[in-house]
C-alpha cells in the first residue's frame, strides 16, 4: 500500500513534515569517495585498533572546493548544537556498545540515560541531530514553518558530516537510527520556560522513506522528541566551528562542546578535572582520563587544530582559552582531485539511464574504474558515464 502523504513545510500554519533542502533541487555536484587515511573508518568513525602516531589531527576535508562554495543555497547552514546536550553527557563517547544506565545531577537539574539493547546514542550519532538542528535554526530565522518530523537525503547528510559516501556508511545510518530512537531520557531540565519531569527518546521514530534498487537508503525521516525540538525553537543553540565534524577523538569532540557552551567568547574558563569528566561523561579512573586530556593538548601544541580554544592542565583543573579573532577562520584543506568532472544536469540523465539505482554510488564506482583503466581522456565525460550507467542497469536486470 503506498504510504500516505504529508504535508509540506509551503507556509500554511500546521506543518505535518519538515523537508530540507536537497543538493539535488540545487544541482549541485557531489564530492567523490576517497580513500581513507589510516586509522578511519568507512562511516568517518575512529577504529580502535588503528595506530594513533601515523594519522594526521584532523580527519580529511571530504567537501570539494566547489561545494563548500556552491552550497550556500539551499544547503550550506551554520552548524548548530542544542545547548541542553552540550551541557549534559547525553551520548555515549565509548566506540563499542554501550549499555550502561548514566545519572547526571547539577544545580538542582538531573538526566537519566539509559540505553536500548543496541546500545546508547553515541556522540557520531548526534551528527543527525545537528543536522536536522542547524536546518530547523535556519529556516526559524528566515520565518519559514518548521516541524518535529523531517526528511532529508542520505547523502547530504554524510557530506554535512564531513564522511565518506561508500556502502558501509550508509548502513551505519539504520543503526544510528536505532540507537537515537532507543535511548531513553528521563529528565527535570527545563527546555524553553517549562520545567518537566519526562522519559522519552532522542527521536520519536525513524524511518527509511525510499531506497535505491540495490537497497541503498536515499531518503530518511526522523521526528525530533518535544524535548529537543522546544529547545531548537526556543533558540537555546550555539553556533558550533565547522572543523568540528574533523575532529576524531569522540573525547575531543565532547571537550568542545563543553569549551563553547561554558566558555564562549569569555577570554578563559577554568573547570577542574574532576568535574569535566564528569560533564564530559567519561569513564573510568580520573588519571586515565587526564592522561586522555594530555594526548590532546599534545597534540594541539603540534598542529593547533583545537577549534576556537586552546587547552592547557593546570594543576588539578582544565583551562580553556579563546584564541585571537584572526585564528579562529576553518581550515580550507582540498580534497582529492584530478577527476573527471560532470555536468549538474548529468545526474537527471543517470538517473533515466538506471532507474532505481543510486547514481553517487555509481559515480564512484565509474571514477574507480576509470582510476584503475590508467585515467584515460573523455571526449565526454557525461557521455561516459551516462553510457556506464546504462550498461550497469542491464547487468542489474
């Protein structure tokens, strides 16, 4: 039975259905897949058993020059968080499944976090969140109808994430998708001018809305939890640095968050060790944390890729520092090149030449191919690949 519609975000004063813009409406042209420096994984996640002294501070750029540029509109938004999950240790910073009940109490406020038998929301989990976020922030301030329940592309979202666009990836999103929705809240913290006492999940569902014929997620719809969207809406966010998502270390990603929300653009914030660990929602002893914090400052003097602060132990407390205005610009690292390059319009025709297949994915595979030919010279490139398209359809059949 087809699935019934929804309506709209057109203006009208009940919105059932919140859509952002895709960079397909754009025509725009997406970055290719590239090989992953050691140490990545596929979904733009840390492996655990990878060397930690052989990778560079900060994941790859895996948005082109020209996309960064063109997709001021509709796409490009300024990164927003939620300031009540930076201020609280909402997702897990662990890189295997974690299924441990966490308690936080502070000024009279407390959150409970327990996890579904897939484990807790982890803080790669809430790329989604601030996606749907920075979204929803931006259509408020342009007086456009916003709605807990949104739809987005598959593939904008892991290029807004800053990770690579391969099979593994999109099938890490069914997880997330389960872990948001699973995780379960119990909370007094006041969103907004109300202060409730409620149990609920980061999301209320999650859905795969259409798939490509090989099974490849293209669109996604997530409805926000009453608790998160009154706090977008009620402008309780922060503009975040856009190297966030290059920051690899889910601690160095959740010390962030802390640095912005407590210290802003106060020239310094001190905390001790004690009580950041604990906001940080890290586990185990004090020392192993410290020791954690350490590596980062270490690495921070080498390359300076903190975003927005400096850190520094100073005794038993944490210091953190605004830097100059004149540093505080993102990083605009290439990605790879020396590809062939498409035409926007391209894409429409791909799409007619192998209907129900994902035409990014086989974007990358016809790159793949031609890479491994000897990089041979198109009279066409869009012919080429119209023509593989076309030939993988029929294989397909």
């Amino acid at each position: 039975m087809a699935p019934r519609k929804k309506k709209i975000s057109t203006g009208d004063d009940n919105v059932d259905l919140f859509r952002i813009p895709s960079t397909q409406a754009a025509n725009l042209e997406p970055a290719p897949a590239e090989v992953l420096p050691e140490g990545v994984g596929e979904g733009g996640h840390l492996d655990s058993d990878a060397p930690a002294v052989k990778r560079q501070p900060l994941l790859p750029n895996r948005r082109e020059e020209d996309l960064m540029f063109f997709m001021i509109e509709p796409l490009e938004v300024i990164l927003k968080d939620d300031m009540a999950t930076m201020e609280n240790p909402v997702y897990s910073l662990s890189k295997s499944i974690d299924k441990d009940v966490i308690r936080y109490e502070h000024n009279g406020n407390w959150i409970e976090i327990a996890p579904s038998s897939k484990g807790r929301a982890t803080i790669y989990d809430k790329d989604l969140i601030l996606y749907c976020t920075s979204h929803i922030v931006r259509a408020v301030n342009e007086g456009r109808p916003v709605s807990q329940t949104v739809r987005l592309t598959a593939h904008d979202f892991l290029i807004f994430a800053n990770r690579s666009r391969g099979g593994v990836a999109y099938m890490t999103l069914r997880d997330t998708l389960t872990r948001l929705s699973g995780t379960r809240i119990t909370t007094n913290i006041k969103t907004g001018d109300q202060e409730e006492w409620k149990t609920f999940g980061l999301i209320e569902h999650g859905q795969i809305v259409s798939e490509t014929r090989d099974g490849r997620m293209q669109e996604l719809e997530i409805k926000l939890s009453d608790w998160l969207f009154k706090g977008i809406t009620s402008s309780e966010v922060l503009t975040l640095h856009p190297d966030y998502f290059r920051l690899r270390r889910p601690l160095e990603r959740r010390l962030y968050e802390l640095a912005r929300k407590h210290c802003g653009r106060q020239a310094q914030w001190v905390i001790t060790l004690a009580n950041c660990m604990k906001k940080a929602g890290s586990k185990g002893q004090l020392k192993e944390f410290r020791r954690m914090v350490k590596e980062i400052i270490e690495d921070n003097e080498k390359s300076d890729h903190f975003p927005d602060y400096s850190i520094a132990i100073e005794g038993d407390s944490l210091v953190f520092k605004r830097k100059p205005r004149s540093e505080l610009t993102p990083r605009r690292e290439h990605a790879i090149s020396g590809r062939p390059q498409l035409n926007p319009d391209t894409y429409a025709k791909a799409r007619k030449a192998a209907p129900g297949l994902d035409v990014y994915a086989l974007e990358i595979e016809w790159i793949d191919f031609w890479r491994s030919s000897g990089k041979p010279e198109f009279k066409s490139a869009d012919a080429a690949f119209i023509g593989f398209c076309k030939s993988k359809s029929k294989a397909g059949r």
